[in-house]
C-alpha cells in the first residue's frame, strides 16, 4: 500500500478540507487534516518527503513524513511554516530523525511562543495502525511536539524515556499551545 492509500484508509476519500502548501522546488508539500486525531484539531502533513530513502544507524533503510497537530482554533500561528522549516532542514541532512529526538529552534517554534523545540515520537494520538505505511522501504510518521525550553532541557539530560514518563503521569493535551508547562521534578 502507498502513501495516498494510507492516508485515504485513515482521513477519508477526500482528506476533507485540506488546504496545501507545495514547495515544488524540494520535492514535498504539506496537507491538512481537519479533526485528525481528534475533532477540533487540525493535523499538518508532509507528502514528498517520503520519496527519500533514509539509512538508519542499524543499516536499515527507511523513509518519513513530519506531522504537526494543533487546536483548530490556533491555527493562526500557522504550523505549515514551522512544519515547512523543519521539513527543509530533514532534506538538507538527509537522515532520519529518530524517535526521542529534540530538535532546538531558533527563535522559538511559532513566532512569539514560548516553545523553543519539538520532541520527535510517534503517532500515538492516532490508531496504531496509522504509524506507518507498510511498504519497502517503510514509511514512518514523525509527529512533532511543540516542548519548551525547561521541557527539552529534562528531555536532554534525562532521556526520551523518562520525559514520555512525565508525559503519561501528567497527560497534558499536546494539541494545545496554551497548555500548561509540564512539571518538572527537581534534580537532586
């Protein structure tokens, strides 16, 4: 199954209302989901990128697309050029970004936000099933969370694994650019 495929299976016929952006000049565009992954979000999606068949450390070869989601209602901070950014970026190193990873942003993520960097994982607000795209190479979906600096700091020292635990006991709503910091448990 291809990319358009799985993403047909998952949005729908037609992705709904999704407005596009094309940066013909690298090969990628970026679409958008209404409701997706959940109703008054809206989800940002690279199409091209996947064209690129990346080496993983283990050898293994791999290819991704970059998604960010939002509230619907904040919308206006316009996530494509954030998304656009970083998805130049990933061309240009042309390797790819592995789960856990933080990625520091110049200026901050949004203009005027307090987010500084995104934290690359998986999909886990959408089915399982959505992931990746069983083809060969595999397609993966990165999905990019706007984390502040205090946020990327713990993610940094302390590791992928120990900030999806504050992730979890904390279940904040990262669709949401007005929420709350998490807490982050003092050092001893």
């Amino acid at each position: 199954m291809g990319l358009v495929d799985h993403l047909r299976i998952h949005f729908g016929e037609d992705g709904g209302d999704a407005a596009a952006w094309s940066f013909d000049d690298a090969g990628f565009g970026i679409v958008t989901y209404d409701d997706q992954p959940v109703r008054g979000a809206i989800t940002y999606l690279t199409m091209g990128l996947s064209r690129h068949v990346l080496e993983q450390r283990s050898g293994k070869s791999i290819c991704q697309e970059l998604l960010m989601s939002v509230r619907a209602d904040q919308k206006e901070i316009s996530p494509e050029r954030s998304l656009a950014s970083l998805a130049h970026d990933f061309l240009e190193r042309h390797s790819p970004i592995p789960d856990g990873q933080v990625i520091g942003w110049q200026g901050g993520v949004f203009p005027g936000s307090r987010f500084t960097a995104v934290f690359c994982t998986s999909a886990r607000y959408f089915p399982e099933s959505f992931a990746h795209v069983d083809c060969d190479p595999p397609i993966v979906f990165v999905w990019l969370i706007p984390i502040t600096e205090s946020e990327a700091t713990y993610c940094r020292s302390h590791g992928a694994s120990a900030f999806e635990d504050l992730l979890v006991a904390q279940d904040p709503d990262l669709l949401d650019l007005d929420r709350p910091e998490l807490t982050i448990p003092c050092s001893d």
